[in-house]
C-alpha cells in the first residue's frame, strides 16, 4: 500500500517566540505558554537525521521513489486556535505508565464495559464493548498527537514530541479527520477543518512524496470534503462541486502535476512543492507509486471539470499494463524516463500492492469496464506464477521462476481485495494463512519467511500496519464469519499490551522481543484504529445499505448522497461514488448515470429496455437485452486537454532484490 521510502526524520525546536497550540486538560482549555527560543538549523542537511527506517513502498533502507530529505525546508504558520480552544471527547483514561500492567485491562473507562468480554464462544455479544475499547484507543493516540506533536505530522510517542516526515503538513490531523467523524465526534471534526483552512499551506520549500501527498493530503482532504454536509458543516452555494476542502486538496494535486511530466507519463517519486522535479531526481520509482492516482485524481476531475487529473492518473495506470512482461507480470521499480524495470521481482506485496488495489477500486468507483479487465488479467498471471497453498510469494517476472518464498506484511490487504471481487473462498483461505502469522507474533513482522515459519532478518517489526484488519473488515461484511471478529480482537489486545505507551501507541520495532520505536505513524489513527472500529461497528453509516440517503441540490441538477458504497482509498479515506456524478457540465456524461440507471431496473424487470437520448449532435437511439446490459451506453468522446508540467531532488536507487530469505538488501 505505500510507496518509497520515509526520508530523514526531522524533530524541530519551535521558532523564537512561537507558541505552541494551547493543551487541553479534560476538555478545559489552558493558556498557551511562549517557549524558550531555540534557533533551527540553518540547513536543511543539518537537522540530526532519524535511523534509517524501510521504504514503505518497497522495504528497502536506501532511497528510491521519496528520495529526498522534507520536513526542513518548510515554513510553518502557528497552529491556529479555533474559539473557545481546543476540546475533544475523553472515552478513557490515560495509560498508568509505559506499558503499565501490560496494557489498559478490558473495559476500563469504555462506556461501563464489564472487566471481562462476554465469553468467546458468542464473540457478537462482546463486539459492543471491543468497540467501545477501538474508541478508547484512538483518543488516547489523538490527543497525545495534539497535546505533544501538533502542528508536526507525526507523534514520538516514547519522548511525547513531534516530527516532520512527509512533507509538514500536519499529517496526522489530516489522517485523522474523517475517522473523527465515523466514530461520531462531529464537533471535533468541525474545529480540525477551521484549523486546516486556517494554517494550511503548500507553497513551502519542501520535497514531497508523490504518493504519500496524493494517498494522505489529497485523499483526506477529498474524504472531508465530501463528507462535511454529513458533519453539519454550512457548506457553500455548490457544494459538493466546491468548497474550501476542495479548493484545497485541487491545489495539493496541482503540486504534484510536474511529477508526471515524463516520456512515459509515469511520475517521479519525489515533488518539490515550490520549485517542480528537480533535474537531479532519479528516474526510478516502485510500480506503487506510479499506479496509485487514479482514485483521488479521477474524484478531483469529476468534482473540479478539470480533466487533467484523471488524464495523469489513467495515463500512468496505463504505461505500467503496456510494459508488463510476456507472461502478464510487472516488476517492483521501473525507470520512468526509460520504462526499464530495474527491480525485476514480481509479487502482490510491497512495492506493487495498492497499484492492484487501484485497478479494482478504480474500476468500481468509476464503472471502468477497462481497469477491471486490467486487474483480471493480472489476477490470471498472479495465480499461476506467485500462487503456492493459498501463499503469495515473488518471482522473476520474466521466466515466473521463484525468488523469495515470503510473505510481506503489507501483502495482508490482498484477502479484502479478492472479497471486492467476489472471490471470497480463496480470499478467507490466505486470509487464515496471515492469521496464523499474526497469531503466533501477536502482529505481522514485515516479512516472514514461509519455508521457515519464522521472520526475516531485520525485518521483525510491525508499525501497527492496518492490512490484515481491513481485509477482515471486508470479508466480514461479506460473510459475518466470526472468526474475522476474533482478528479484531486480538489485533487490540496485541496493541494495547504491547504498544501503548503514556503519549500514544509506538511502532513495535521487534515482535519477539516487543522492543519499541519511538515513531507512531500516521496511518494508525487513519487506517489500522478505522478499519477496527469499522469491524466493530455493523451500523456505521459507512456500511449503509442505500436504505437511506441525502438529496442535494446543484447547479447541474439533483445528486443523491450518503447513499453508501463508499470506497476506502489506500489511506483509507472513503469516497462517495455518487459524488462522482453530481457536478458533470457535459450531458454526454450524464448519460452514462442514465445508462446505470436504466441497466439496473431492467435487469430486475428481466426484459428488453429502450435508451433514447438527444443530444446537440442530434438523435440517437439504441436497444439493448437485459442480459448484454453490462456493455453500458456510449463512451466518452470529447477530447481531454493536456497541461504542460515541470520538473525534483534525487539520491542515488542503491536497493535490489535478494534471491532468497532478506527481500531487500541495503548497505545499512
């Protein structure tokens, strides 16, 4: 799910005379205090770099598609201070100490649980109160990010401080956003989109990750959007074709559009958001990185009339099927000038995953007859050449020979991908084989030796990743198997024991010994503590049924939302589809709706259907069976307009496959 590597950390002391956000104490606000003046570095190569931390797009410790150092260059506005300061809902009590009695005990301070879960035997009877503890959870992690990390994208949970990883951009309150608003805190929601609005900037010095930017900023900036009606926000005359959320994440696309400015239209891996590509950036990029637009981008063209975006995205999505190998399989890196593959290794995992993940959501989002077929194709290859007893493992993707019998954490989001595609028997059986994994570590290390049974060296951590929890939400709405329940609640056992410290939840740097690491990134409060409430939580408007719905009405006239069907881009910002049809200026486009519309209500006639349409290019009319509804109306014809983009900083591509045990190897 994630593409390339995390950069240099960077902790930065507060400017001269700035004020941090004032601390809340059990929702009463306190006045902010000056802190001593300390100077920052001077340079942005100065800043004390973080360990070398594994790239989340292909696990590897060298550079490759986020190259470039950020978090130093950027300038920061003051956190701003909504009226009335900052207050939020307290469900629990803060933990005793670090660790303290190996975790918060069963029930305390969520909602008058009893100390001990209903018996494991009936696991439905204890879903209130596991749900109740997944609240808990996060508001432990949310305030601490607040009260010690704020305005910086990231918490320290074992020095209750702050850093900058990905860009500046307070990630994390981005991150969190819409979470806020599924567990129901809507007046939280409501004072973190004024704080965005208000000290939000992107024309900062900085050098971004492409993915990371477009998953986290744009993603959750559309999600909010989309979703602020239902938050009772006052939105504007036109919404949801506009709105400050938009306009938002519409400019943070826009900083990335130089990216794609390449002889292949696959993107860079790094954007410099003032200055462009820099003429030093290096051309390799993971096949994630580049395949991983097409959700957020297509979302802004269809909510701004700019086609660019989703031009970009299909562009990108389409460079990588035309350079698959013979046998339908593609690489781990390729160079985007060239369109080499320079990392040869094909599997589902790191470094390839979510560009999978896209073809299928991509599709569903968009009605895409053709990014579906893309993905079945692959699914065809992945299944005779990486397919071993319900196990995925890599392969050259030339000859489809064996390389690396392993299986990689991140690969835990296939099972709920398989289940979007109604292949749920052989989605529960990997799943079970990953369940078995986090069993025996209580999480899944990053990469796990398969012929071994055992973890790879080095590579023994998890940093509370949310992929297996996703794909048991998934396969548990398509089954209610209740198995998927007892996942869930060993996924909170395991954190809350293991993990939880007195400033949040931190990454577990090791799980045989529980050695931690003084990082909790963003995707815990965006990802893993979502999905696990959303398992928790059958009634969740997220899981709506189409049983109830909003109408809105916009200058292009009505538009159902809320309706359900929302799709989870891979930060797991959700997306409404209906949206996606609510602002189109072009009646051509329309008639794609009209077509769906028609389709579905003919099918449940089981007969013959009519579709008339004129248009200003005069009458047309065409006559389809009931059966053959799935060819859908006509295609697009108005010819899409194209941008002139830019050029970003560059370090050397030093990481390679290994042919057995450790994936990655590095020089670290």
């Amino acid at each position: 799910m994630y593409a390339d590597e995390l950069p240099p950390q960077t902790t930065r002391p507060p400017a001269p005379g700035r004020r941090r956000a004032a601390v809340p104490s059990r929702g009463r606000a306190e006045p902010a205090e000056a802190l001593p003046a300390q100077a920052l570095p001077a340079q942005p190569g100065s800043a004390r770099p973080g360990p070398a931390r594994p790239c989340r797009c292909c696990g590897a410790s060298a550079p490759c598609c986020a190259s470039a150092p950020c978090g130093s260059r950027g300038r920061r506005r003051d956190p701003v201070r909504p009226p009335g300061g900052w207050t939020w809902l307290r469900t629990g009590e803060r933990g005793a100490g670090r660790r303290a009695g190996g975790g918060v005990g069963v029930g305390v301070g969520v909602g008058g649980c009893e100390q001990a879960e209903p018996s494991r035997a009936d696991p439905s009877r204890a879903v209130p109160c596991r749900r109740e503890r997944v609240r808990a959870m996060f508001y432990h992690a949310y305030e601490h990010y607040l009260e010690s990390a704020f305005p910086y994208d990231e918490l320290r949970p074992l020095t209750c401080d702050g850093q900058d990883t990905w860009g500046s951009f307070s990630l994390t309150l981005i991150d969190a956003l819409d979470t806020l608003l599924i567990l129901g805190n809507v007046s939280e929601f409501q004072r973190v989109v004024t704080v965005l609005q208000e000290g939000l900037d992107f024309d900062i010095d900085v050098n971004a990750s492409v993915f990371e930017t477009n998953i986290r900023v744009v993603g959750g900036l559309l999600s909010a959007h989309l979703l602020s009606k239902k938050a009772g926000i006052e939105v504007e005359v036109g919404w949801p074709c506009s709105g400050p959320l938009l306009r938002m994440a519409e400019e943070a696309a826009r900083k990335l559009l130089p990216a794609f400015q390449t002889p292949t239209g696959m993107p860079y891996g790094t954007v410099n958001l003032l200055h462009g590509v820099n003429p030093g950036e290096t051309p390799v990029t993971c096949t994630a990185g580049i395949g991983t637009f097409i959700v957020e981008f297509a979302t802004l063209s269809h909510l701004t009339g700019d086609p660019v975006f989703e031009d970009v995205a299909r562009k990108a999505l389409k460079a990588l099927w035309k350079n698959r190998s013979d046998i339908g399989l593609v690489g781990n890196h390729i160079d985007v000038v060239t369109a080499k593959w320079v990392a040869q290794d094909a599997g589902i995992g790191a470094g390839v995953d979510s560009y999978f993940e896209y073809l299928v959501k991509g599709a569903i989002l968009l009605q895409d007859e053709e990014l579906m077929s893309m993905f079945l194709e692959y699914n065809k290859a992945i299944k005779n050449y990486t397919k071993f007893d319900d196990w995925y493992l890599w392969v050259q993707m030339y000859k489809g020979t064996v390389s690396m019998p392993v299986f990689q954490s991140l690969e835990a989001y296939w099972p709920g991908l398989q289940s979007l595609i109604g292949d749920v028997d052989n989605a529960m059986r990997t799943f079970l084989n990953y369940y078995t994994v986090w069993k025996q570590f209580g999480g899944l290390p990053e990469f796990y030796n398969i012929p071994q049974g055992y973890t790879v060296d080095k590579r023994e951590g998890y940093p509370l990743r949310p992929e297996l929890i996703e794909s048991a939400m998934y396969l548990y709405r398509a089954t209610r198997d209740p198995t998927l329940l007892e996942l869930g609640r060993d996924a909170v056992e395991s954190i809350e024991k293991i993990s939880k410290v007195d400033c949040g939840f931190a990454t577990i740097k090791d799980l045989r010994d529980h050695r931690l690491d003084n990082r909790m990134e963003s995707f815990f409060l965006a990802e893993t503590v979502k999905y696990l409430y959303l398992l928790f939580d059958p009634d969740n408007f997220i899981h709506n049924d189409g049983s109830v719905f909003d109408v809105v009405i916009t200058p292009y006239g009505e538009c159902v939302l809320n309706a359900g069907g929302y799709i989870f881009n891979t930060e797991a910002h959700p997306i409404d589809p209906a949206a996606l049809h609510c602002c189109r200026k072009r009646k051509e486009e329309q008639w794609e709706v009209e077509d769906l519309m028609r389709e579905f209500y003919s099918l449940k006639k089981n007969k013959k259907f009519t579709l008339k349409r004129a248009s200003e290019h005069g009458e047309g009319e065409s006559t389809k069976d009931a059966t053959d509804a799935s060819s859908g109306g006509e295609k697009r014809t108005s010819k899409k307009s194209s941008h002139s983009l830019l050029s970003c900083p560059s370090q050397s591509f030093n990481s390679k496959l290994a042919v057995l045990g450790q994936v990655f190897l590095d020089n670290t």
